[in-house]
C-alpha cells in the first residue's frame, strides 16, 4: 500500500497483499533500495516482514532527514504459497521520500504597503504542494481565504490579481496576508504572513487650491505661490498647468506628500480667469487621479467701468424714479452717492447690485439704503465701484439733476366749450401751470374717449391742438388733457363733452296740399299746408325761389 506515496520524517507500516495464502516458513521478504540520493540515506536488505493474516504481512519503516529527496524501490520475494511455489521476485513498487517542509518566498505585497483594486498576489514556492490557501484577515479580524488550484502549487514564481481571488476586499480597510501550504509528504511550510497592508480602491482626489476664487492683481503682488492640498498621500509628482501652460511643482518643503507648490507669474493687464489643470497624481496604492481641471482663479489689473449712468445731467426725475448703470465686471463694493450741495447720502451697492451687466435700483430702494430725496431740490450722483482684486473704478458723476415730485397745479381745456357742438378742423386749447419751484410743463397730451389724439410740445403760441372732427364718429364724445412736467409727474384735466355733427340734415318727409299757389291776395290758391319731417333736430327756413334760384318770398322761419 506505499505505491506512489510521498513519505516525510516518520515510521510507516508498509503492508503487502498477496494473492493466495503464503507459508509462514520461509516469510516473504521485503528489501528497499533508494535512488536520487542526496543524503546518508542506506537502503535496507532483505528482512522479514511480519504476518498479519494468511494473505497480508507488513514491514515498519523509518524515514528521516537522510532520505529526503529519494526515490525507494520495494523488492517483495521468497513467498511460497502452500503448494510450495515460490514467488518471482516483485520489484515493481515504488515510493517517494520527502522531509522538507515547501517554503513561500518572494511573497507580495510586502507588510506596510497599498493595494488597489488592479494589484496582484505574488509568491514563489521552493517545491510543489499538494495543497494551500492565502488568507486576508481584517482590522477586525474576520477572514477570508483563496484556495490555491492547479498551476498556483506548482514551484517557482506566481502571480494571481486580486481579481482572480474571487474575495471582496473594503476600500480603506488595513489587512494582514498569510500564506500556507503543504506539500504531497504532508510538509507543512511555515505561514509566511505580511502585516499592515492597506487596500485603497479609490483614485486620488484633489481636496483644495488656494487659489480657488482668488483674484490676483500685479498692484499687489506680481507672482503667487499657489498649495494644491490631495486627500491622501501622493507618490510621484503630479503635473500641473494653468491655461495649458506647465508649471514647476514643488514639494512645498513641508514634508507632506499630500501638498504640492507651484509659483506663477500674474501676466499684467489683463483681466481673465485661469484654469488650474492637474493630473498624473498617483497614490501609494498605484491608483491614478482623473484629470481635474476644476480649479479656476481670476487676474485682474484692469480697473472696472460705470457707464449708461442714469439720470443723465442736467435732467430732471420725480417720485418713483429709478438709477441705472451698467458695470463692465463685477465689484466687490460700489456706491451711488447723491449731494445737494451741502449734504452727501450715499447708497451702498450689494447683492447683484455689485454683478457685471445692467442694473436699475427705484426709488423705494434707496429710501430703505437711506437716501431720501426733497422735493424741489438739484443734485448731483456719482457711482464708484472696487472690484475683487483691488481695482477703483473711475468715479462717474451726473449733474444738475433737479427732483420734483409734485404733478402741475392747473390742466384745463379752455376751447371747445362743455356741450358744444363741432364739426371740420376744431382747436383745441389748453390752459397748463406747473406748481412753484417745479420743472415746468414739458408737454400737453390730447385724449378723445380716452383715446391719445397727439401732443404739443412747443408752449410758444399757448397749448392746443388741431382737432379734424371728420375723422372722428358723429356724435357724443369726451375730451381731456394730460399736462406733464419736465419730471414725468402729470395731471389730467376735467372731461369736457362735445357733440361732433359733420352730416347735414336731410327732409324724409315732404309733402304741400296745393302744388300750385298764387299768393297775391285774391282768395285763389293764395295759401298752401306745407308738411315737414327732417332726419335731425335743424334750424330751418320755407321760401319760395324762383328758377333762377332767386328767394321771391320768405314764407317761415324756424325759432331758435
């Protein structure tokens, strides 16, 4: 039962079976001789071996340190079966000698090392082995193991990836790797155990620049040493640009491998933003950072601009008015501030106040910024601004601004009269009078049935309007005029009706009793009944004309 077995260091009952029942005189005999010697090993002669039944003997080896790597060869002879036949020598079975225990070496990874997700396992064997396993055991000690298969027991170097484990292994845990195994003599190798190994998936992230958000001005400063800060320790040095331009990176002499310098240049006039792009950062684990082009920060030497700047000078505003400008970059502070001449009121910008672009700020809002203005008064507004990098805005200031909150005093329409009648081209006048101390009338407006008829501009010859009627419905209609100052502030006047009759009357009914008359007198045909109906109320006369058209007599005329 030794055919093809693997001894190491140890006694072993080596039991031959024979086909048929043997004497036990003369027993069968067993003698072992060794090859492939490196050692003392001495092969043992023929020796009896011991009965355990009429078909099984045994024989009680010892092997040691002196046979390793040996091969022994067991010659079975002298049996005789009980008819006397001795047995052929039998020298056909053979056994194999192994007293060193398999040794791993070159194991990976090394204790006080990273692993990433892409990284493998790696050993060397001193010999085959029948079987063994690598076992990863965690911070809190829970365990799990990869049974070596097939090619992984053969001798000499092996690489297995993580991969190919089929374990999962947590980002960020630490674990200790063990290595066993045991050869086909039952050889035990000494666990080969590498501690402290930390297994890092994740890839390197960048967690701050100092520049971020900065604005740099040459005023200031003319270079700027720019940390950028990873969240773990980085093994090599990345590569850094900014705007595609490389930069020298440094250690930062702070002896952190998670901190990297860079000195840059601020280029003069220019007002742009800069983008930091960083890449290449590898961690201890071999993960390679993605390519992070987030960073941005600004230069700036040039000095930010208020234009389109409102009220213009020398203009005029009233209740409800509004400040408008436009700024060329955004400010980190602005005012607007108004002067009577005496006495200054400043309104802080903030907010989007403070953005590039157009703004427009009313009235009430600067009464809550604490600028009220008095009726009748003249200023003065400037606007200056400081942006982010220390730049002053050249101050803008608008003159002789005159406030005037109070709508004109007199609007009244003089011509046509309340409940006249009118017909053709009409002129319509107006009697306008500003209040004292205001911006004066700027403009009459002209309305029909609330409807705009046009406007009078020009005071010189009074406020009126020429008003062609035939343009307009027959009939009622209601005329009012708005005046405005110079201001804006207005007032309406009082509604004055008239009616507009631009068709003449016409007669629908016409009829006369006696179509011939002679109205001299003589009692024949001197008097006629003349029957009237017109399509409207008319003033009217009946006369008698002859064919020339010629009046010959008057014979009545309507009353008034």
């Amino acid at each position: 039962d030794s055919d093809g077995k693997i001894f190491k260091v140890g006694t072993y009952t080596i039991t031959v079976t024979f086909t048929e029942d043997v004497k036990d005189t003369p027993a069968p005999q067993i003698a072992i001789a060794y090859s492939d010697v490196t050692g003392t090993c001495s092969d043992i002669s023929a020796t009896d071996m011991t009965k355990t039944d009429a078909t099984h003997y045994y024989y009680e080896l010892t092997v040691d340190d002196a046979c390793d790597a040996a091969r022994g060869t067991i010659t079975i002879s002298t049996a005789q079966d009980l008819a006397g036949n001795e047995m052929d020598e039998d020298s056909a079975h053979t056994f194999g000698v192994d007293t060193v225990a398999p040794e791993f070496t070159n194991v990976f990874p090394a204790s006080n090392s990273y692993i990433n997700a892409d990284s493998s396992i790696q050993y060397t064997l001193s010999e085959d082995i029948a079987s063994g396993m690598i076992t990863f055991t965690d911070s809190n000690n829970n365990t799990q193991t990869y049974t070596l298969t097939s090619s992984d027991l053969t001798a000499g170097t092996h690489t297995i990836p993580l991969s190919s484990l089929g374990i999962t292994l947590t980002d960020g845990e630490t674990y200790n790797i063990s290595f066993d195994g045991t050869d086909a003599a039952g050889n035990n190798a000494e666990t080969v155990t590498n501690t402290n190994i930390k297994y890092d998936a994740t890839k390197p992230t960048v967690t701050s620049v100092s520049s971020d958000g900065a604005i740099y001005n040459t005023q200031t400063q003319s270079s700027v040493t720019i940390k950028v800060t990873f969240r773990e320790d980085i093994s090599n040095t990345p590569t850094i640009t900014v705007d595609s331009e490389s930069q020298t990176v440094n250690d930062c002499d702070d002896n952190d491998t998670k901190t990297f310098c860079f000195d840059y240049t601020i280029p003069d006039s220019t007002e742009t933003t800069k983008t930091i792009t960083i890449s290449d950062a590898q961690d201890l684990a071999g993960n390679i950072m993605d390519v992070d082009n987030s960073h941005k920060f600004d230069v700036d030497t040039v000095a930010p601009e208020f234009s389109n700047t409102a009220p213009v000078s020398d203009s005029y505003i009233k209740a409800g008015f509004t400040v408008g400008y436009t700024l060329s970059e955004d400010i980190v502070s602005g005012k607007i501030t108004f002067n009577d001449g005496a006495t200054d009121q400043t309104y802080n910008l903030s907010g989007s106040e403070l953005t590039s672009g157009d703004h427009s700020i009313t009235e009430s809002t600067l009464n809550i910024g604490g600028v009220i203005l008095v009726d009748g008064k003249i200023y003065s507004i400037s606007f200056d601004g400081t942006d982010g990098a220390g730049n002053d805005a050249a101050i803008v200031t608008n003159t002789n601004i005159k406030y005037d909150k109070t709508q004109p005093t007199t609007v009244e329409i003089t011509n046509p009269f309340n409940n006249s009648y009118v017909k053709g081209t009409v002129t319509i006048e107006v009697n306008a009078v500003d209040n004292e101390g205001g911006s004066g009338i700027a403009k009459v407006e002209f309305y029909k049935d609330g409807a705009l008829l046009g406007t009078d501009e020009d005071s010189t010859n009074g406020w009126s309007y020429e008003w062609t009627t035939t343009k307009s419905d027959d009939g009622e209609h209601s005329l009012t005029a708005k005046a405005i100052d110079k201001a804006g502030n207005s007032k309406t006047s009082s509604a004055v009706s008239v009616t507009v009759d631009n068709t003449p009357p016409e007669i629908t009914i016409y009829t006369i009793d006696n179509s011939i008359i002679s109205p001299n007198g003589d009692g024949v045909k001197d008097t006629a009944t003349i029957d009237l109906e017109f399509s409207e109320k008319v003033d009217y006369t009946i006369s008698i004309k002859d064919g020339g058209g010629s009046t010959v007599c008057l014979l009545y005329t309507s009353p008034s």
